[in-house]
C-alpha cells in the first residue's frame, strides 16, 4: 500500500525550506519556525493542532503536505512491566517498539527498518526478510509514543534509548543518524547522547563512518561469539565482516571517539556458552575498553536455539570477571509478550 496522498510529507523538509515555502506563499517567513517547533518540540500529527498559525495558514499547509506520523495499533503489558508497542506506519507496514521499566531507569528499544535483511540464525525479525528503512521522523515517533506511554503508566519520563528493535540501523546509517541528531537537538526532546545506545551486529565500513562522524552515542556490538567460524554461521553478516575486520573497525572507532563499546552477548546452550567461548571472547574484549552484557535467550519457534542453563551462564560471567572486564547479565523482559531481544516479528 502506498500513501492515500501525493502530497509531501513535511518533516522531510528541512525549515529553510519550510521558510521558502512560506515567503513563496506570502506568509511571514517565522512562521516556519512555529511550524518546525510543533512538528518536533510538541509532535503534532495534524496541521489543525498549530494553533498559534492562522486558519488561512493552516489550510495552505494542509493543502500542500501531510504529517506521516505513526500510530499505535495495539500495546500489549508483560507481568514485569514491560509493554510492547506495533506501530501502524503511513504505508500500512508495521514495526515494534518495546518500553522496558527497571529500578532505576525506564528505556526505549526501537525499530530502524521493516523487517532486516541480515537474516541472524536465532532472530524472529530477521525470518522475515526485509521491507524497508524508515525514514528518520518515523524512528522519532517511536521515541516520543514510548515517552508518552513512560508517563501514562510509570509516571517517569523516558530515561535512555536503545536501538536495538527490528532492523540494522547501520544499514539504515542516514535516517539513524538524522533520528538521533533530532532527539538531541533543542528544537526536538533535548535528550543526552550518553542516553542512547545504537546496536550493530557489526558491519565494519559503518563502524569506522561512526567514528569518522564523532558521535556522542553509545555503540553496543551484539557479537555473540568471538569464533569467526561460529560467527559466519550464526550470523550470515560476518562472512564479510569478519571478527578481524570488526576488531579493527572497532579499534578505529574507539580511536576516534574514546567511547568505551558495549559488547552484547546472547548465550545459546551449548553453540556459546564453554568455557573455550569465554576465552576467546575475552581476547576479543582486550583490544578496546568494553562493558559486556551477557543476554539470556528467548527461545524462537524453529530457530533450534535454547537458552543456556542458569550455571552456565554464572560461570561464563564469572571467567569475564576474573579476567577484570566489566560484565552485566541481563535477565529476558517481556517474555509472556515476545517482546523480548530477537523475538520482535509483528506477532
Ligand atoms: S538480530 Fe538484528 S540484525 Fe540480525 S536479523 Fe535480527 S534484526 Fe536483523
């Protein structure tokens, strides 16, 4: 389905050229920045909501561009508290985003492309093949429904932000990077870099753009083995991106930026989870400063992946340790509603 208008969207444009539409149309040029501030500062969905802009204004407007803005088509609650979002799109396509409450923080996992073209072994999204990028204001929307929804039910605003839902964002670099420069900006949700996370599973080139870009953002790698003939197998993406190619990469980027990477590892019984991965992952982990997050698993229907034993997965944390690297495990959230790591496919 393509958009019911042929009108264009206009947060695609960029203000100046929001202020030459208006000069061409006789309007006060400042308009433009009363519109730009309702449609990123307070996220309006329609022309009719501007109400510092005339009627005339708004009709011109209305007659001209649309406002794509996504919507939410059903939201289901996990038992912990973590709620899952689809999001209906212009075009009828739907993504996921996931708000995750913990203790001391309230995140957004958000979606960067209809479906993924990577095709991980153990990921539901990536089952379905990919459809398209989104474009930067629907990766925004995500932010400001999921920050709506943090307030509704937690009465907290959102804390940080993960890129981490259905997607590649590397393979999406433009509209990622546009997402993020307008959740930070003042005209926007004035957000921290430090608060966002984007997540890869590791195209090389993209890694070493990041730094050559100097961003402010966290880079989370989800490696989930640090054994190149492993990894060509679970992750079809590191046949051209090898752990050679990625360590070096990183080591670009962490030359650039001096940001410590997170490293993101899902432990599958017995694929990832010896005491020989744990070695070679901590051999891995010396050649930049890291944090490690050992993921448990959500099983995925007919993906032949389990999640590893409670033991297995203390052990393997324990070896991080001694080793003196920073590691966290990180317990499934939302996994009554799929809503937890790899099981985002529109269910
Ligand atoms: S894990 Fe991420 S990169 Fe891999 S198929 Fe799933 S969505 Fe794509």
């Amino acid at each position: 389905m393509t958009s019911s208008s042929s009108k264009k969207d206009i947060r695609v444009i960029s203000i100046k050229e929001i202020k030459e539409f208006m000069i061409n149309n006789n309007e006060k040029p400042f308009r433009a920045k009363q519109v730009y501030e309702w449609l990123w500062k307070n996220s309006a969905v329609s022309f009719e909501e501007m109400t510092n802009l005339s009627k005339k204004t708004r009709e011109l407007l209305n007659s001209n561009f649309v406002i794509n803005s996504i919507k939410i088509n059903s939201q289901q609650k996990s038992k912990d508290g973590t709620i899952k979002i689809a999001f209906g799109l212009f075009d009828g396509n739907v993504v996921e985003g996931v708000l995750i409450p913990s203790s001391d923080r309230v995140t957004a996992c958000i979606s960067s492309q209809v479906g993924c073209a990577l095709a991980c072994k153990f990921c539901a999204t990536g089952q379905f093949g990919f459809i398209r990028n989104l474009n930067f204001d629907e990766i925004y929307d995500q932010v400001v429904i999921i920050s709506k929804t943090a307030l509704d039910n937690y009465k907290i605003p959102l804390s940080n932000i993960v890129y981490m839902g259905m997607g590649e964002p590397m393979l999406n670099y433009k509209n990622v990077m546009k997402s993020v420069e307008i959740i930070t900006s003042a005209d926007g949700l004035a957000m921290s870099p430090q608060r966002i996370t984007v997540s890869t599973v590791g195209i090389a080139a993209k890694i070493k753009q990041l730094g050559d870009d100097n961003v402010k953002f966290n880079l989370a790698l989800s490696l989930h083995t640090a054994n190149n003939k492993k990894r060509n197998s679970i992750l079809p993406v590191n046949e051209q991106n090898s752990i050679k190619k990625l360590i070096e990469a990183l080591k670009y980027f962490h030359s650039k930026t001096n940001k410590r990477i997170t490293i993101e590892y899902i432990l599958f019984k017995n694929i990832n989870d010896s005491l020989s991965d744990a070695k070679e992952l901590a051999d891995f982990c010396k050649n930049f400063p890291v944090k490690i997050n050992i993921i448990e698993y959500n099983t995925v229907e007919g993906s032949g992946f389990s999640k590893a034993d409670n033991e297995k997965m203390n052990e393997f944390a324990d070896f991080m340790k001694s080793k003196n690297l920073i590691v966290n495990i990180r317990k499934s959230r939302g996994k009554d509603i799929d809503a937890a790591c790899g099981q985002l496919a529109n269910r």
